[in-house]
C-alpha cells in the first residue's frame, strides 16, 4: 500500500469523523445505539452547543476543528514513526538514513504543533461559552472516541525497501503539508481575535 495514500486515508478519517458521526446517527434508532466513547462525544456536543447564539457557536466550533485538526496531524506522526521503526527494523542497512530523515521531519513540524497548541489553550481560556474546565473535559471525551475507533483499524507495518524509500521520498511532501495545514486552519499567522467582528 502507498503511504502517501494510507497517510492521507488516516488524516481524512480524523478530519471527517465528526460528519460521518453524524450521518450514523441520523440512520439509527435511539434505541438501538450503543454507549461508547463516539456516541458520548455525540451527547456531549450536542449538549455543548445547545442554546448558542452564533458568536459562541463560531467560538465552539473553532476550537473544535482546530483540536481536530491537531490530533490528526500528532496521528500521522505517530504513524510515520511506526512505519519508520518498521522500516530500520526490516532495513538496517538503510536505518541511518530512515531515522535521520524521520528527525528532520519531526524538527520541522513539532513548533508548529507548539504553536498550534498554545493557540487553542488561549482559545480554550478566552471562550465565553462555557468554562475552560468544561471544555477541556471535552476535548478528552474527543480523544477518548479518536481511541476506540482507532481500535477497530489494523495497521500493517511495512518493510519492503522500496515502500520504505517512498515513504521518506514523500516525507517532503508530508512535512510541508502538514504544516501548512496547522498554519492554516489555525491560522496561526494572525493573532488571536478575543472579540467579535462587526
């Protein structure tokens, strides 16, 4: 399998979880669902926003893709650390390189995963929705359903040596995607707006 390709099928997962959440609701009896981690992140979000007016809807929503988005890039990392361990394992006459390119990589995109922390703890501390806590405790039920559902995915370590050298030759792309991708959606480029625009 082209790791560019699952690279890209694991970020889409994350990013589009909570829409495909949404169609499994709608198409199941109430009755019928089972509690687990996703459907309490559901309830959890539906009580979240429940009664919001549009600026604190924008505010809760913000913080949540923004979140969305950080967990999804920290899984591709943690993916390309797996497969690179997969890699030297199989390829130790290749391990230097592999794990070299994996450092520079992981250097590249590690302050920009900072930044975009820092940024969603500001907005976390600055939102008038509810109180921090409040949001924080949802962010880990978030996590909690990103787990359980990632139970349910194998993942199938590779070691050929020309997958394995596809995968660093697409790191560069990876590398300059993903951060694109976290200055972007976060905007982390423009300071944080704390007021509503007119």
């Amino acid at each position: 399998m082209n790791m560019k390709i699952f690279l890209c099928a694991s970020f889409s997962l994350l990013l589009w979880s909570g829409m495909v959440l949404a169609e499994e609701q709608k198409t199941i009896p109430s009755k019928l669902i089972e509690d687990t981690p996703v459907t309490r992140l559901q309830s959890a979000t539906e009580e979240m926003i429940a009664g919001l007016d549009e600026n604190k809807l924008k505010q809760f929503y913000v913080i949540e893709s923004s979140y969305r988005t950080i967990r999804a890039v920290e899984d591709v990392q943690m993916s390309v650390g797996r497969a690179i361990a997969s890699c030297s394992k199989a390829n130790a006459d290749s391990a230097q390189s592999y794990n070299d390119r994996y450092a520079v990589w992981k250097d590249a995109v590690r302050p920009v995963l900072n930044k975009g922390r820092d940024k969603l703890d500001k907005m976390v501390l600055l939102q008038s929705f509810t109180q921090p806590s409040q949001v924080r405790n949802y962010l880990k039920m978030f996590d909690a359903a990103v787990i359980y559902r990632n139970q349910g995915i194998k993942a199938v370590p590779i070691q050929d040596k020309g997958e394995c050298d596809k995968l660093l030759l697409n790191m560069n792309d990876t590398q300059d995607n993903l951060i694109k991708l976290l200055s972007d959606t976060l905007a982390l480029d423009q300071p944080l707006q704390t007021t509503q625009e007119e």
